[in-house]
C-alpha cells in the first residue's frame, strides 16, 4: 500500500530513493512502500522473479544485468516518473553512482534510505561491533525471496559501507576501474 503522504511530497518534487541493505534485511518491502510497483526498479528482475529467478540468475551475466537496470532508470526519467526507486543492495558507494549521477542531470532529489525492520537494526548494530556476521547471515538467507545462500549474504555483509552520503557516492570509484 502506497503511504499518501510520502506520495504528496514525492509529487512536490523529483525524487530518486536509493534503497541499501542487504538480502532478506526488509528493504523491497520498504520499497514498495515508497512507491507504484512500476516505479520500482531492481536489477534483480533481469533474472525474473521467483522461481524463474533462481533458475535464471547467472552471475556472469550481473554487468549487463546492472547496465540494463540503469537504462530503465534513466529512461524512466526522461519521462519525469516520479518518484524513482531503486531496490538494490548498494553496499558500497559506487554501486549507486550511476543511478545518483543520472539523478542529478534530470533533477532529481536523491534519498537514501535503508530498511527500518527489526532484522535490520540487528545487521547494522552486528556490523558496527564487529560481532558475529555468520548468524546474522543465517537469518537474512531465511528470509530472502530470492534463496541468495548465506555466504553470499555473508559477503554483503563483510563489504557493507555504514551511513552512505550523496557526497560519498559522488566522490566513490569502482574498484574495476583503471
């Protein structure tokens, strides 16, 4: 369900809400909260959707996957679609860098937000005490609707970038670049 008055604020101006969190950390359902289904976009869905996704998913194929998310992003607004989410896991900060760039150039306001569901709390209170990640990771490949395999999860977790900034990700380079 659409929340209104989020909605009304959106209307104000253009927003671009860069979703961060791990899988199974609560962060679509955050998603679809802030948004229309068709203005949620997610580089997951290259892959398809359920069980078509864990049949399809391929990860010599997430390059492309992530290009043709950030296609879709920018083509959404060229046609002013407001507001914009993108729903993935943007553990570090140049991960989102296309997508805030591409804000910036259509003015668009970019917002980061990050799940706000008791699972999550733990992830980011584990994090900051450097405490047992194996567990937590355990949890999270519970809940995940995606059956992305605890060490995968656990990996997220290891690389997770706290308390990201537009200013961060604009500053951020790709570890693949030269």
């Amino acid at each position: 369900m659409i929340n209104f008055s989020k909605w009304m604020e959106a209307k104000e101006s253009k927003i671009l809400y860069i979703m961060r969190g791990v899988s199974g950390s609560g962060k679509s359902t955050l998603a679809n909260g802030l948004a229309d289904p068709s203005s949620i976009f997610s580089t997951d869905d290259f892959f398809g959707h359920g069980d078509e996704y864990i049949k399809n998913f391929n990860p010599s194929k997430l390059g492309e996957a992530h290009q043709w998310n950030q296609d879709r992003v920018v083509e959404a607004m060229s046609k002013g679609i407001n507001p914009i989410v993108v729903d993935n896991t943007h553990t570090q900060a140049w991960e989102a860098k296309p997508y805030v760039e591409a804000a910036l150039k259509n003015g668009y306001e970019v917002i980061i937000k990050e799940p706000n569901s008791p699972m999550w709390k733990v992830v980011i209170d584990t994090i900051e005490k450097d405490g047992d990640l194996d567990s937590v990771a355990e949890k999270l490949s519970s809940l995940n609707k995606h059956g992305v395999p605890k060490k995968a999860i656990e990996r997220m977790l290891q690389r997770y970038e706290p308390n990201i900034t537009v200013d961060n990700i604009l500053n951020s380079k790709s570890p693949f670049d030269k």
